[in-house]
C-alpha cells in the first residue's frame, strides 16, 4: 500500500507543477534559476500522505510581499504563487502620500530684495558689496487638501552681475556697516567690476521647503524653488586720483573737490 500513495504523491505534484500555477517562479525546464533563487520567487513544495489522500503545501516569495496561503482543493494548503497585494487599513492610521513641490500650489516663498552698495553706481577696479534681504515665515493652508503648515528657507543666492561673470553663494551678505568693514573694502558677497558703463545685476534665490500638519515633526521637501528678486541697474565709473589742498569735508571748494 506505501509504493500507490507514494505514487499519488508524485502525480500530485506532477499535477500542480504542469497546471502553471508556480510557472511564473520557475525557468525553463522546470527548474530555477540562479537569479530566481537569489530574488526569492522559487517555490517551496511538500506533502504528505494522508489516508486515502494526500495533502500538498507550498509556498512562493514575492519581492515586496510576504508568503501566501489559500486553500487546496483536499483540505490542505494551496500554492499562491503570484499572491495580490493586500490593502491594510487599520483605525488611528494615516497614510500620506509623499508631498513634492508641484503640491505647493497654496504657498509661495515671499520674493527676497537685492541691495548694492553704493547704491546705483560702482568705482570700476573697487569691490562693489552685494546683498539680500529675505523675509522669513511660516505659512499656513490646505496641503494635499488637509490643513498644513510650510516654512521657506533661502539656500542659494544667485547672482548675475551683467558684464558676463555670475555667483553662486550660500550667505546672502550684509551692508559694509554690518559686516564692520569699511566702503570699498571686499565682502564675502562683494564683487568688483572692470570696465566703466551700465549693469543690470539680477539676482535669484533658491528656498528649500518644509511641511507640517497637526504639529506634527518638519518633514521636508525634495528639491528647491527659485524665486527672482528685484534688477539693480547701476553706472560703473572710472575712479580718478587728485591731490587736494584740504579735506573736502571741510572745504568743498576747495581744489580737487
């Protein structure tokens, strides 16, 4: 009586391997192959002999999934080999989608100020001081169609100063006063100027975003929006040198001033 149950084992599983439910986990000839293995999606089959019949379980990795389980046709395990993804929704949870800047359609970085001193002209071969000024904030407003809060901060300030030269800095730079140095002297954000005539310096600030919902921690954004901030138009002079006969703050009519 063994040699017939353990020949019904065998068309047993004959059965299951030819009827294409673990197809898909197997290369040709019916055997795995080496990526399969290493990808996990080779099947695991058994079975056992049970009375009159027999009983066959199996299983098969999916990448991204756990093993699966049905019911065979005589009581015992089936074989998933392809098991479809199971949905999860449990009470207290939220699942939120990964938030890009294309979601930001109800909030927009307040737009920085370009500053140069002096203000309107620059001395041809001197250090000419650039900087912003950018108002910071939170904002608050439906993100994904749910009350949120973002917060901008400026990364990149960058520069184009019309006479064919460009910078990129990280620090947006302060008045000479601010930064104690005196007028002319260089800047880490300064720039100097080669020939005499007009300029129009452009200036783009790039923010980095952040979002908040319920109090909950910052998360932030992949990637940075680029936000222009106002043209200066200024006059590059040549600078002279002239010998006085007195201060010219103490005697503007006097000779060289």
């Amino acid at each position: 009586m063994e040699r017939p149950k353990f020949l019904l084992l065998m068309a047993a599983l004959a059965t299951l391997f030819t009827a294409g439910s673990l197809s898909p986990a197997l290369g040709a000839g019916g055997e795995c192959t080496l990526a399969e293995k290493l990808s996990g999606r080779c099947p695991e089959v058994s079975g056992t002999v049970n009375g009159d019949g027999v009983d066959i379980r199996g299983s098969v990795d999916v990448p991204g999934s756990t093993k699966g389980s049905g019911r065979g046709p005589r009581g015992g395990a089936g074989v998933v080999a392809r098991p479809d993804p199971v949905v999860v929704q449990r009470d207290g949870y939220t699942v939120t989608s990964p938030v890009t800047l294309a979601d930001l359609v109800n909030f927009k970085p307040l737009a920085g100020v370009a500053h140069m001193e002096p203000n309107g002209w620059m001395v041809v071969g001197l250090a000419t001081n650039f900087y912003a000024t950018v108002e910071a904030g939170v904002q608050t407003g439906l993100l994904l169609e749910k009350p949120a809060s973002v917060r901008f901060t400026a990364e990149r300030f960058r520069w184009s100063y019309g006479d064919g030269t460009a910078a990129v800095l990280s620090v947006r730079g302060s008045s000479w006063a601010a930064s104690g140095v005196g007028e002319f002297e260089g800047t880490a954000t300064s720039h100097v100027f080669r020939r005499a005539g007009s300029y129009s310096i452009d200036l783009s600030i790039e923010f980095s975003a952040e979002y908040q919902y319920a109090g909950g921690p910052w998360i932030p954004i992949s990637g940075r929006i680029p936000v222009a901030a106002n043209r200066l138009v200024a006059v590059g002079v040549d600078a002279k040198t002239v010998l006085v006969g007195y201060d010219c703050t103490r005697r503007p009519t006097g000779p060289g001033c």
